[in-house]
C-alpha cells in the first residue's frame, strides 16, 4: 500500500467509550422523543452512560418498554423512565413533562429526534401524507420544544435542547418533499429560538446525521443498503465508511454539556461529508419517480 493510498477516516472508539468525563450529566435529566429505537436510542445511551436520569418517549408502547429496560442497563446510567406519546398532540405533550417532572424532575435536556417520512414523488402527495410528516417532524418539534422552553422560563431555569434535522434541509430533498421542508423549519427553529431564548440560559442546536445503518433503519433505506455490497455503501462516502450510532451519541451529548455553552443556534452535520461531495462531471439525472420504480403520472 503507497502512502496516498485510499484508506478514509479511522473507525470510531469501541462502544462503551465515552467523549466526555464520566458523570457529566449526573443529577440531569433528559428527555428524548422517539427514543425506543434507533438512533434516539443510541443518543438515549450515551447520556446513560453519563450519568443522566432518561425520559424515553415514543408512539408504541413495546419498544419503549424493551429500550427501557436496555437503557437502565447501560453502566453508569440514573432512572430510566418511559411515556407513550404522540408529539402531533400538544396535550399530550404536557402530559409527558408532568410525568417526567413527577418521576425523575424537570427535564433539563430536550432530543427533539421523533420524525416522520418516507419516500415520494412531490405530484402524488395527498394532504394527509403532507400532513402526516410535517406535523411531526416539524410542528411535533415545536409543540415539545415550546413545551420545553415554558417551563425552564417559568422557573428561571437553564436549558439545552438537540434538533435532530438532515441535510436536506440545506439543499432541498428530491424525492422527499414533504420531510426536507420540514427539517428545513426544524433547521430555522434552531436559529430563531437560539437568539430569542439565549438570554434566559436555554441553548439550542442542530444535529445532523449521515448514513448511520441501526436495526431500526426504514425499510427504503435498508432496502437500499442490501443491495448494495458493503465496499460499494462505503465507496459511495468521502470517509469511506459509514458512521457509527455512538459517533451521534456523542455529538449530542457535547451539545448538550457544559462544555457547549456557547454553542448555540448551530447545526452539526456528522456525515464524514458526505452531504458536501460534487462531482467534476456530474451523473445524468434520473427522475424522482424511475429511482423510486414508479409508473408515468397519472392525475
């Protein structure tokens, strides 16, 4: 192998490690939407491993149980409580903040990683299926940061809250109308709410993944990840490997530790720049609906 040979970026440190010192959020407690499974979960741990009490919420009472009971135990994590919420549903949302307060205490930490989507050409969007993702991912986003934001200001309280978004909502999403709008807004909240709120303590940030592979993947996206071989999935990323869901994990909890402080209003992309690739000679363009192997539109 010649020195410039192709090796791409090292692999992460095994799981279990931690980025930050051991007890960074003892005593804290933190709330993650849509935290029973995949990458919420993986996010949910990392903060276990820190020492933080957990609030795991999600629409299906199932996997929040079995998360729950994987969670509590991780090494070093505090209590570990769960609530079946849908985040479309303010009321509900409310809910979930008395029952963690009442349990555990004021959250003082807020993943915002509940979202919705699935591929589709932009002509043949119903209203629902519009509805259907926009009101989770981005009004379910707002209704639990608002959430979230009252309280803290009531008590003259800090705060620091993570929106999961995608990169996308730089760069628009063929294909994918409905969610890219919505991180687009979810990406916007981030920037207005950090100067708005920044003088009352409560920080917010982005955090964006790339291809991060979990059990829990969509099955467009597993579907398009076994079909391809493993060296053609990692040729396809400038690191030439796919991340690790304890590389986000990480990424969140510096976000939301005292060592973040003045970070506020950012967005992290944790992508090995995959969102950021060209080409000197693009590839011919393929319509949205021939990738998705639909026929000719038809009103």
């Amino acid at each position: 192998m010649t020195d410039n040979a192709r090796r791409g970026l090292p692999a992460p440190p095994p799981l279990g490690a931690a980025a930050l010192p051991p007890g960074t959020f003892a005593g804290q407690v933190v709330l993650v939407t849509g935290g029973g499974t995949g990458l919420g979960k993986a996010i949910a741990a990392e903060f276990a491993r820190l020492g933080a009490g957990l609030v795991i919420a999600g629409r299906r009472a199932e996997p929040l149980g079995a998360a729950r009971a994987e969670l509590a135990a991780v090494p070093g994590a505090g209590r570990v409580a769960a609530a079946v919420c849908d985040i479309r549903d303010p009321e509900r949302v409310a809910e979930v903040f008395d029952a963690a307060e009442a349990a555990l205490g004021p959250p003082d930490v807020l993943v915002n990683n509940a979202a919705a989507n699935f591929p589709c050409p932009a002509e043949d969007l119903s209203p629902n299926a519009w509805r259907a993702v926009v009101d989770t991912t981005l009004t379910g986003t707002w209704f639990t940061t608002r959430e979230f934001a009252r309280r803290h200001l009531a008590a003259g309280t800090p705060g620091s809250i993570v929106n999961i978004g995608a990169s996308y909502a730089w760069t628009g999403g063929p294909g994918f109308a409905h969610s890219a709008a919505s991180k687009a807004g979810v990406k916007n909240l981030v920037e207005t709410l950090a100067v708005e709120w920044g003088p009352y303590g409560i920080q917010i940030n982005g955090l964006v993944p790339g291809l991060v592979p979990h059990p829990d993947m969509s099955a467009d996206i597993r579907g398009g990840l076994e079909r391809a071989a493993p060296g053609d999935r990692d040729d396809r990323q400038p690191a030439l490997r796919v991340g690790a869901p304890r590389e986000l994990g990480w990424a969140a909890t510096f976000l939301a530790s005292p060592y973040a402080r003045f970070v506020t209003g950012h967005t992290l992309v944790v992508d090995g720049a995959n969102w950021q690739r060209r080409s000197l000679v693009q590839p011919g363009v393929v319509p949205v609906r021939e990738q998705l192997g639909r026929p000719p539109f038809s009103p």
